[in-house]
C-alpha cells in the first residue's frame, strides 16, 4: 500500500504473509480505534514522516514478529506485546493493468530501522537485531532505545546500531555481536541477567561515556569511551576476544560482583586496553598498566534515552573511592603509578597488596591492607604523602631505586610488624610507627626528618643506615622511640641523645616481598649491629640514665 502524502491503515490482514506501507511524502498512521490495523507476519515502513508502531495513539496496530522501517525525516518508535525481531522485509505484489494483466510489483528488501530522529523499540519478548550480513541495522541521527521487558527477555544485536545516545535494556540476556556506536553521546547497555560482547565487535562512544551494567557474567571487549564503567552484579567480569582492545578509556570502574578482576595482566580472562585512572572492586585484583597509572575514583556521566525518545541524566553508581580487594590487591605501572588523594589501593583481611611503578610512586591517598603484607617499589623515588597500613602480622617494605621521601603527614603503621624501608638516594622519614615491631631505615644517601606532627620513628628495635651525611637521634635529628638501636654513617657521625634507657646492639627487621600473583615471597631482612662510622665519624651516644652497651665496636 503506497500514497504520495500521508497513509492511515486500518483493516489490512495479509494472514500468513507480509506487508509494506509507504508514505512517499507524509507518515504513516493507525485507525486509533482500538483495533488491529494490519495482521502479518512481517511489516515494512517507509515514509518521509514519524512512524509509530504499537498501542499508542495513531500508532500503528500489528500482529507482525517482523519489521524494517524508515522514516526519512521523522523518529520511529515500535512497540511489540511479545518478541519482535528486526530485519529485511521484502513484498511483491501483483498489480492489476486496464487490460487486466498483471505485473509484479516489489518494495525492496529493507532489513533496517533507519531515522532522522529517534528510534525506539520496545518489546516484552526476546529483540533481535538480525545479522549485520544481511545488511541489518539501527541508523539515525538522533537518540536510540532498545528495550526487551520481561525477565526473559533477550536482547540480541546481530546487527549494527548507531545513534547519537544509546541505551540497550534486556530483561534477561544481552548479546552484542556488531558494532555499537555513539555518534555524539553516551552508551548505556544494562542486562538481568548476562551481558557479552562477541569477539570483533566494538560498542564505541567516542569521547563519551560508556556504561556496561550485567546481573551476572559481563564478558567485554571493543569498548572505547571517555570514562567506561563496568558491572556485574553477582558475577565476573571477563575478556571476550582479543580482535580488538577489551577497552580503551580515560577511566575504567570495574565493579565485579564475585572473582578476580584481572586487567592487562596478560591472563586467561583478563581485560586488555589502555586507561589512565582505575577504580575497581572484587576478589583478587591485578592490574597492570604499560603507562603510568593513577588509583581513584572514576564517575561516568550516561544520558539515558527514554520510551519517549526523550533523553535524560542517569544518576551514577556511587565510584570506589580507589582498587579494593577481599583478596589479594597488585597493581604495577610502566612508569608512573598515583594513588590519587581521597583514594585507596586497599585489601580487606588478609589480603597482601603490591604497588610498583617503572618509575616513580606517588600515594597522597591510602595503601593499606588488613592483616597482609604491604610492599611499595619505585625504579625512580616514592612519595608517601598519605598513609601505608596493615594489621596483624602483616609487615611493610617499601624500596626506591631514588629518593624515598614521607610528607609532613606521612603515616606507615603496623600492628607489630616489622617496617622495611629502603632508598637509593635519601629517606626522609616521619610517622613511622611499628609498635612492638622493628624497624630499619635504609639509604644510599641522607636520612632526615621530613616534618613534626607526629614522631619520627616508634619501635622496639630500630636499625639506621645512612650511605651520605650523619645518623641523629634526638635533638635537631629524628625523634625515635625505641628500645635496641644499631647504626650505620658510611660517611658521616653518629649522634643519638635518647630520653630514656639506651641499648646498642643487634637488629634484625624482616619485611615480607608480595609476588606478582598477590602471593607472599621471601623476606627481606635488614640486620646491622652496634655502630659504625666510615673514617673521620665520631660517635656519640647519650642517655638521661645509664646507657647499657650490648654490643660495641671501635671507631
């Protein structure tokens, strides 16, 4: 059926067969009486107006589980009680001549919905895209909603969609096995139950914001956004091809509802891709990055295209303020690695945690875990301005192929483990506190305190070796508390004034290495006795009562 302006259908029943409608210059309209207006088994649009499809209105009444259309100038919206899928529909007609002969007359295959304006779907039972082969596709310039209710409901993209925003909604399953695109907006796909993304296929926003939300297994790849966030509700979070980079962002959220989150470890399942900040919470959490890294929040902004073709903010998942782990928690950069302030690289328990960086290592924020090992490396200098923490007998070691430097509210704590810390050039040291642990400071050049708002050094042994300059305890030196003291000045003096008991002999202060995998490795083991100076050092050492030398060497 064809008419030159606009087209109102009513009455049409095709049976078992198909139907097209076209309006070469006006839309096409329902009865709007209440009854069905065209009973197919499939339908092909075509008109220079809107189309409607469904209950609404003037929108068009169908029993077909089939349609295409395009609208040249107008939105399409199609509604469907039950499953409807989208694909090429072709009708041949025959037309009757004067003479009465007859001539078959055919509206071409069209296999897509295709718009100037928004285009939205809406089904209560399974939607399928059909397969991009047979030239199936959701194009317009404007905003694009696909929406299978029904909690099993799938969503099936065979074929490609592309819009300004764009937002995919199953009730069940989603399965996007083409390109999904994001002109000029934000991507959202949210699925009940599992969400996966086909190996070869690309969900692409620009930069703009992509969201991927799953009930349980989210398996991603091909995604680029500005900032991309990624959810599972209750399952993992997995790669799904190695084709193309499972995502490429400025921030990536990875939120894992249940096992390890694993990104650019190189590992069966493991995400590949490129991003500059990660927040991410789950089981096990390794990371790695060929750049640098920053550990911190990361919030999506996502435009949700409405049943209405209206688009409107969606409010964002609360971020993590950082990488927390229930299990083990590493994270390494190629160059520089951040844990932004306000932010945490933390595991829960007894998880250990490792952060190293190829060049330097900055934490403003928090490296903590809860009972494990805690082990911050740097090719280049760290700067702990925030805090490192653990509980139980969990220790810290902390090495710097350069400077090692605490800031002024620096904090390293354990509950009496032992505290490693080792510098290529100078430490400086405030806020470490080891209770009834030891402590051993380490460095190829100067050893100073780096601020007063807390003591120095708190220990039960505390052991010093300076490679530059002198070792000072008390007065303009560190302000320690400790039981047993050794100290080494390669090339300087050694100068403690302690206010109580002073007791000069053995150290041995053991800190625990963290693996690659989270696991823990062998110990490193920081041990000196009495003290010593290079030539040309004095030593002096005084206490308010009489000091008891265990073990003395000559200078």
């Amino acid at each position: 059926l064809a008419a030159g302006t606009d087209l109102t259908i009513g009455g049409v029943d095709a049976g078992a067969g198909d139907v097209s409608l076209r309006a070469s210059a006006g839309r096409i309209a329902g009865r709007a009486d209440g009854s069905v207006d065209v009973r197919a088994a499939a339908l092909r649009l075509e008109s220079a107006g809107s189309i409607a499809v469904g209950t609404g209105g003037d929108a068009v009444r169908t029993t077909a589980t089939r349609v295409s259309a395009n609208s040249t100038a107008g939105g399409i919206a199609i509604s469907s009680t039950g499953g409807l899928a989208i694909g090429p529909v072709a009708v041949t007609a025959l037309a009757v001549a004067t003479d009465g002969s007859t001539s078959a007359l055919t509206h071409a295959a069209d296999a897509s919905l295709r718009a100037a304006g928004a285009v939205v779907v809406t089904a209560t039972g399974t939607l399928t895209l059909d397969a991009a082969s047979d030239g199936t596709s959701v194009a317009t310039a404007g905003d694009v909603r696909l929406d299978a209710q029904g909690a099993a409901s799938d969503v099936v993209l065979g074929g490609t969609v592309a819009g300004r925003h764009v937002t995919v909604r199953a009730g069940r399953d989603a399965v996007v096995s083409a390109d999904v695109t994001g002109s000029l907006g934000s991507i959202l796909i949210t699925a009940g139950d599992d969400l996966s993304i086909a190996d070869g296929a690309a969900v692409n926003a620009g930069a703009q914001d992509v969201r991927l939300d799953a009930g349980d297994q989210l398996t991603v790849t091909g995604v680029t956004g500005g900032d991309v966030a990624l959810s599972s509700a209750t399952g993992q979070i997995l790669d799904g091809g190695d084709t193309l980079a499972d995502v490429t962002a400025q921030g990536l959220r990875v939120l894992a509802g249940t096992g390890a989150v694993l990104v650019g470890t190189g590992e069966a399942g493991a995400l590949e891709g490129t991003f500059a900040t990660l927040a991410a919470t789950g089981g096990t959490v390794r990371v790695s990055a060929a750049g640098a890294l920053a550990i911190g929040p990361v919030n999506v902004t996502i435009f949700e295209v409405l049943a209405s073709g209206a688009v409107t903010a969606l409010a964002d998942v609360a971020s993590p303020a950082g990488v927390l782990s229930s299990g083990a928690l590493v994270a390494s950069a190629g160059t520089d690695l951040t844990v932004q302030a306000g932010a945490e690289a933390r595991a829960t328990g007894a998880g250990n945690v490792r952060l190293a960086a190829g060049n330097n290592l900055v934490i403003t924020g928090v490296a903590a875990s809860g009972s494990g090992a805690l082990e911050l490396t740097a090719a280049g200098a760290l700067t702990l301005a925030g805090a490192a923490q653990t509980g139980g007998a969990g220790t810290v070691l902390a090495t710097a192929g350069g400077a090692l430097t605490l800031g002024a509210n620096g904090l390293v704590t354990t509950a009496g483990g032992d505290v490693v810390l080792t510098a290529g050039g100078d430490l400086a040291v405030t806020g470490v506190d080891a209770g009834a642990g030891d402590v051993a400071l380490i460095a190829g050049g100067l050893i100073v305190d780096a601020g007063n708002v807390r003591a120095d050094v708190v220990a039960t042994d505390l052991l010093i070796t300076a490679g530059a300059g002198d070792v000072r305890i008390g007065g303009a030196g560190l302000d320690a508390t400790f039981a047993t003291i050794a100290a080494v000045a390669q090339a300087g003096s050694i100068e403690i004034l302690n206010g109580a008991g002073l007791v000069v002999g053995s150290v041995d202060a053991q800190a625990s290495a963290v693996l690659a995998d989270g696991s823990t490795g062998a110990a490193t083991t920081a041990a000196g006795a009495g003290l010593t100076t290079g030539a040309g050092g004095h030593i002096v050492a005084r206490a308010t009562i009489d000091p008891h030398v265990a073990r003395r060497r000559d200078v």
